[in-house]
C-alpha cells in the first residue's frame, strides 16, 4: 500500500509540475493579454478580424496550411542606425575630419573606432549609415553633436535577423499578435515562406487568389499544391465577374470561360490580408520607415 | 552469502563506509548553480510578459524605445489637438465664427511667456474678449483640465508653432506649476481677469 501511495504521490508531482509549466505559468504570464497600443500612435493592436476573416481562419487551420507555412518571425538582434541624409553646405572631406575630431568626445569614445572606420572608403554618397550598435546613448550623442554643423542625420531603431533580412516582416512576433488567432497558426516548418505580414508583403486579393488557385502562375518554382477545388471553373455570363482571377497563359482558362473564387477561397484570402504584423510595439520596438521619412 | 555460511564470517562484506560526498563535487554544483541563477536573470526577463529575446530585460527594452523628442510631442500636440480643440477652434486654426476664436496670429498664443496662455484650457474662459481685433463674447470650458500635464503642455507647443506662429515651446514642469497655482476646482476666467494675469 506503501508503495502505491509512493507512486501516486510520483505520479501526481510530476504531471503537476509540468502543468504548471505548460497551462498555469503562461497563463498568469500572458492570460490576461490585451490590445497594446501602437508605438508613437493612439491605434491599438491588433485590431479584431472582419467576419469573413475570422473564418478564413478556420479554413486554413481545414486545409493544413499551417503544415507548410509558419506564423512567426524570429529576430536575434536590434540596432540602432543613425544614418547621415543630407550634408548640408558642408563638404564630404570636411565631414569626415570632423567625425575624426569628435572621436576625442568621451560618449563617442567606445564606438570611435567603427565609425571611423565605416567612412574610410566613403566618397560622399547618401544616405551614409554612420553608426550601427545597440548602444543608444551612442546614437543620440552622435546625432546631437551632429544637430549644429547642418547636416541632417536620422535614428532608427532596427531589428535585426535573418528572417528580417528575407523581408518576412519589420521585427519579431509577439504575444499580441495573436490575440485574436483562435486556434493559433504558428506552425513549425517551412516548406513555404512565413506569412506573418503576408498581407503587406502581397496586398492584393486576386494575387492571393491565383496563388492558391495556380501557384506557379504568381511564383513560377512553388512547391505549394494547387487548391483549384476551391474554386469555380464558369462560362462567362452576361458580363465578366470582377472577382474573375487574373490568369495568363498557360495557366488562363479556355476561351468563353472564367475562373471565381467560391466563398472559402474568399475568406482565406481575407485572412492571408489579414496578417499584417508590420506596427511596432513596445514588446517589438522598430522605427517604420514612413515615420523617419 | 555470509548470511548463508555463519561458519565462515572471515568473508563478510563489511558495509561501504559512509564518507562524506568530495568536495569537488560540492564545489562544482555551486557554481553551476551560481552560474545558472546568473544566466537567469540576465536572460530571462524575469517571467517579464512584454520582455522577448533578444531583448535581456525590461532595461534594454526600455532603451529601445523611441526617444521622445520635440517632434513626437508635436506630433503628439496635433492628435491631442484635433481630438480635443480642433473641433471648435478648427484644424486649421482660424477659428470658427460664433464659436471659437482664432489660435493663428492670436495674441494670447504667441506671447512671450507661457502662464496665461495655459490658463486658457485648464481653467476655462467665459464672457467678452478681444482677439485679434475682434471681440468674442463665448464660453470655453476647462478642456484641459482633464488631461495630463505633458498633454497640455505638447497641445500648447503644437499651437504655438503651427499656422505660421513661432513662438517658444511649453514643457510639462510650465502647466504644472500654473496648475498648481490656480489650485482645484477654480472658476472659469473672465477676459479681464486673463489680461490682468501676468504673461
């Protein structure tokens, strides 16, 4: 009896354990997660799905497109740049003396060496990157003493990494992004790209829509499947529907006829421009580039 | 097998003594300890929700965000302003017949000092004025008086550097301290009383 209440008392101490850490420790971490509100805006993020988005949802978790396609985009590092835009009446060589003699400046003292270093086969061209590094009192104190001689620079905050580098998004998901994912999409290969800004990367419906239709009508080397059975092969009516995919070549139908998207295709394209995680946030910092324009 | 065998207790296995685990062992779990408790708190955000890799506290985080300068607090004068004081005053600052004066050009708005300007949204403004050379007799309620203090202050710069007016910007410290020289709950002003403040 000992022994069986030995290994009860086991049993329940390690299925306890790991519950805690799997459902009770990101719970009281992350279940009470709410809109955040955009950085140096009043917008919240994210906003709630329109309707036919929300059961776009439920289609691609139906067809497994999460098998294929990940939700997340990873980041291994932030920067901040200051970039120089404009010399002003100043002179490229004069510049670059000057940046010399600022190096002796003890906020500048730690970085001299890279700034320096990055103008030594500069001739003048613009936008220059003077400085790149995590260390933020560095870039305003360059920007700073930059401010009085009339040249114009610009701080950015980066985020830096290789799914950033693919231009798979302007910083790393969060949390928040998948407030209102119901189940979550995250997936865990990648067979095909990652598709969390898929919708600012491809904005266009019709494009969504002969992708999936036709994927190698849009992006000629796709492994991805055709999902033709999503759609409606027709006779052209009385006149074209404006929902008629834009196919060429090979890939268009046969003459008098139209290729329409059924509802389902409809609303997995609405889902796929749903996925916009472009906005920085304070978890996710970044500086968009409309903002520094 | 001893116990089998009494006659032979020569072969008895003697109990392996009870020493003391090597201090070495010791050593190392402690500072492997040391070591993973040290990792954790520079990597682990402490259990911080809003803290990600590769960001390693909430300290770093903070040193990411944009930095707020005179152009974030204008920016954000502008949306403070067209929620809370465009609607009468309009957005482009001219003012509305028989509701609003002007805030381009006005006198009151690009004086030199601060002080009475900011008493305009926190304590509110009723009966006759002059404004530009015209005279307005309305009633403006104390729209200001709600809001934080680096509100007031960014709506004030926003109008005092916007339409053409040039005049110096307003810090929250300003709208504090007249905030709390006019203490709570005061009473709207008069135009006399305005101009009788100094500037």
């Amino acid at each position: 009896m000992r022994t069986g209440i030995c290994i009860f008392m086991a049993a329940f101490i390690a299925l306890g354990a790991s519950w805690c850490g799997f459902v009770l420790a990101p719970m009281l971490q992350l279940g009470g997660a709410k809109q955040t509100v955009i950085l140096q805006s009043a917008d919240n993020w994210p906003q709630q799905r329109t309707g036919e988005a929300t059961l776009g949802l439920q289609v691609y978790r139906a067809y497994g497109c999460a098998a294929c396609h990940t939700e997340q985009v990873r980041q291994t590092g932030a920067a901040f740049e200051v970039t120089l835009t404009s010399l002003g009446t100043q002179k490229a060589a004069d510049f670059k003396d000057f940046i010399k003699s600022l190096m002796v400046v003890p906020d500048l003292a730690t970085s001299s060496n890279s700034i320096v270093g990055s103008l030594d086969k500069w001739n003048g061209e613009l936008p220059k990157t003077l400085y790149s590094g995590d260390d933020g009192d560095v870039a305003s104190a360059l920007a700073d003493h930059l401010k009085p001689v009339g040249v114009k620079t610009e701080t950015r905050i980066i985020a830096t990494g290789p799914d950033i580098a693919r231009g798979w998004g302007s910083r790393q998901s969060v949390a928040a992004d998948y407030l209102y994912d119901a189940p979550v999409q995250l997936g865990s290969l990648r067979a095909g790209p990652d598709l969390a800004n898929i919708g600012v990367r491809a904005p266009d419906a019709n494009w969504q829509w002969q992708h999936l239709y036709a994927p190698k009508s849009t992006t000629p080397n796709s492994t991805m499947p055709s999902f033709k059975f999503l759609f409606e092969v027709r006779a052209v009516g009385a006149a074209p529907s404006p929902d008629a995919l834009k196919l060429a070549g090979a890939f268009a139908p046969a003459a008098g006829f139209e290729v329409v998207p059924k509802p389902e295709a409809k609303e997995l394209a609405a889902y796929l421009l749903s996925l916009k995680a472009n906005v920085p946030l304070y978890e996710a910092p970044f500086t968009p580039v409309t903002l520094a324009k | 097998m001893s116990a089998e065998n009494p006659a032979a207790p020569t072969v008895t296995e003697s109990a392996a003594p009870r020493s003391a685990a090597p201090m070495w062992i010791i050593v190392v779990t402690l500072l492997l300890l040391f070591l993973g408790g040290y990792y954790f708190d520079q990597h682990s955000g402490w259990f911080n929700a809003k803290v990600y890799a590769p960001y390693a506290n909430a300290e770093k985080l903070n040193s990411f965000q944009p930095q707020s300068g005179e152009t974030q607090r204008i920016a954000r004068g502008k949306f403070v302003y067209d929620s809370v004081c465009g609607i009468c005053h309009g957005a482009d600052g001219l003012g509305k017949p028989g509701q609003a004066p002007p805030l381009a050009a006005s006198e009151m708005v690009i004086c030199k000092g601060v002080s009475r300007l900011a008493h305009i949204p926190l304590a509110g403004l009723n009966g006759p004025i002059k404004v530009c050379g015209k005279d307005w007799s309305l009633s403006m309620a104390a729209m200001g008086a709600a809001l934080p203090d680096e509100d007031v202050a960014a709506v004030l710069t926003y109008i005092r550097t916007s339409w053409g007016n040039q005049a110096g910007p307003v810090t929250a410290d300003d709208v504090k301290k007249v905030r709390a020289d006019m203490g709570r709950n005061a009473p709207a002003l008069t135009g006399v009383q305005l101009l009788n403040l100094p500037e």
